[in-house]
C-alpha cells in the first residue's frame, strides 16, 4: 500500500486550483453554518519567544476527510529572511482512519485565507470592483491579490507597508506577475492606499489597539476583507466602521472570541450579536451585495484547512 502524498506549493498554484478551493469553503461554510459539520477550536501554546504553536483538527464528514494541522507563528522571523508562519497538514481518509496526504500548512493558510477572502468577495462586493487597496507586503498579502484578482476584474492595487524596500518588492512581484495586467502604486500612508478603492485587504502584523483605517477613509459601498493583527484584542479597522455596514464572519463564536473588531464594537455597544452574518448564511442566500459597505472580519478556523486540503487533494489521493 503507498504511503500518503506530499502536496508542496507548486501542487498549491494557479487559478484553476483557487477557485476549486473557493467552491469548497463555500460548501464547508454552508455547512457550518447549518450545523452539518463543525470547527473545534485551536489549541494555541505560546512560548517564551513570543511565537506560537498552533495545533487545529477537524473532520468533514459530507466528503469523508480529517485534517489535523501544526504550525508555528515565529514573529522575528520576517527580520531573519524566514516565513512568519511554518506547518504541515496531515489529511485523513475517514472510512479508513489512513494517512492520505501532507501538505506544507505554510502554503496551504495563505491558499485558504486568501480563499476566503475571495468567497467573502465574490458575495459582497460590487461586480465591477477594479481598484484594490492591500495593506502589508507579506505572504498572505500575495495570496490576498491573487484571490480578489480570480473573482474580480481587477486593474489597480495600491499598496503600504511599513517596510518600503519590501513594500516595492512586493509591487514589483505583483506587476510581473499579472503580466502587466496590473496598475501597482506603492503609497506612503495607509490613507492613500485605501481612499476611493473599491476592495481593502488588511493583512498586517499589528498589535495596536488603535485602527490602522479610519472609517471616514472608506468610501461608502466598498468591501473589506480584515484578516491581520496579532492577537484577539489588535485592530486593523476602526471598530466604528461596523455600525452600518453589512458584517460578516466565519462563526459568531469565533470572532466574538478572536476578531479585535468585532469584540471592540460588542463591547462598545456599536452593534449587537445579531449583527453579525455568517459566510455560510451569505452562500445559502446566494449572495449578500445590497450597496451597504461589507467587511469581512477573518480569524481562521480549522474547517477551512480540511476544505481546502480535499480540494487541492481531489485526484492525487492514494
């Protein structure tokens, strides 16, 4: 009997293969949503280093797979030339309990947030979006232009971050890859990058408590995809922002226990529980697009790795 595949970021790349993903999480969510399957939370262990070990499992019981992902979070490791974020994915066939692959969990987060940012983009955001603000200039950062630019007919993105050298590093990185499809500008405050665009992705490092973005820098009728910040109490967004736009996450559960924005503004009394929209309910209506600003507050949950992994694994199981 072979032993289980290995699925690195080559096997990881192209349009084809993120959009089959998207199409998963829409399933998975779906599913959440309606209390089909479920996301046991992570299991985070800091250390003294100021990193973390991160251990996440779930099982998917519609498509007969587990998954159990270990990553490390290493803060300095940017500094040092290394990925923040190292991993492995172990899949599992469920009727069997065998191993049917690995995958580098690394590659496999940054495919499926920047997934999830474009099935939240796909649902909220106007069709004709063209100008696309990203905040950061790291790996999940170029998985997030990827993904909008799949579901959405992109032709200007603007970039900061804090890091000018690798800021237009990243600029350069994204022009030569979309053939130059892509208008690039690298801009000097965060308010440059996001007045007037139609799409924002924040994918920052932050600690802050104090918001990155104004709400009055937003203009009225864009959509947002939040998916940064270092821990549950850090802010990309200004909490204000959520009163009277359309807010969605994955579970309630999870962002009211991770998303500094979602708990500033419950805890703030800027909007109440029921504000709050899963993506399942949003793929359930077919869409959610009704001119109101969107954001999407992301925090990552282990049911998405499980999707994301069937879907890069359909046809190379053994």
């Amino acid at each position: 009997m072979s032993g289980p595949v290995f699925i690195g970021p080559e096997g990881m790349g192209g349009t084809e293969r993120l959009l089959r993903v998207v199409d998963a999480l829409a399933e998975a969510f779906a599913d959440l949503s309606a209390g089909r399957t479920s996301s046991p939370p992570r299991t985070v262990v800091p250390h003294e280093r100021g990193g973390e070990l991160l251990a996440a499992t779930s099982v998917w019981e519609r498509h007969g797979v587990g998954s159990v992902k270990i990553t490390t979070l290493t803060p300095g490791n940017p500094e040092r030339g290394l990925p923040l974020i190292h991993g492995v994915v172990a899949v599992t066939q469920l009727a069997t309990g065998r191993i049917t692959a690995l995958l580098d969990g690394a590659e496999l987060t940054a495919v499926r947030t920047g997934a999830v940012a474009a099935l939240a983009t796909r649902l909220c955001a106007p069709a004709d979006a063209a100008d696309l603000a990203v905040l950061g200039a790291g790996v999940q950062a170029r998985a997030l232009v990827r993904a909008v630019s799949a579901v959405r007919p992109l032709r200007t993105v603007r970039v900061f971050s804090r890091t000018r050298g690798r800021t237009e590093e990243f600029a350069r990185e994204v022009r030569d890859t979309s053939g130059g499809a892509l208008r690039v500008t690298v801009c000097d405050t965060v308010k440059e990058a996001v007045t007037d665009a139609a799409v924002i992705c924040t994918t920052t490092s932050t600690s802050a408590r104090e918001p990155l973005v104004e709400a009055g820098w937003v203009a009225p009728g864009a959509h947002l995809n939040v998916i940064g910040g270092t821990h549950e109490d850090a802010l990309e967004v200004d909490p204000a922002l959520l009163v009277d736009a359309l807010v969605v996450v994955e579970e309630r559960r999870a962002a009211c226990a991770e998303a500094g924005e979602v708990r500033a503004a419950l805890t703030g009394g800027l909007i109440g529980p029921g504000a709050l929209r899963e993506l399942g309910e949003l793929v359930a209506a077919a869409g959610a697009a009704d001119g109101r600003t969107s954001v999407f507050r992301g925090v990552g949950l282990a049911i998405e790795d499980t999707a994301a992994a069937a879907a890069l694994c359909a046809g190379t199981a053994p």
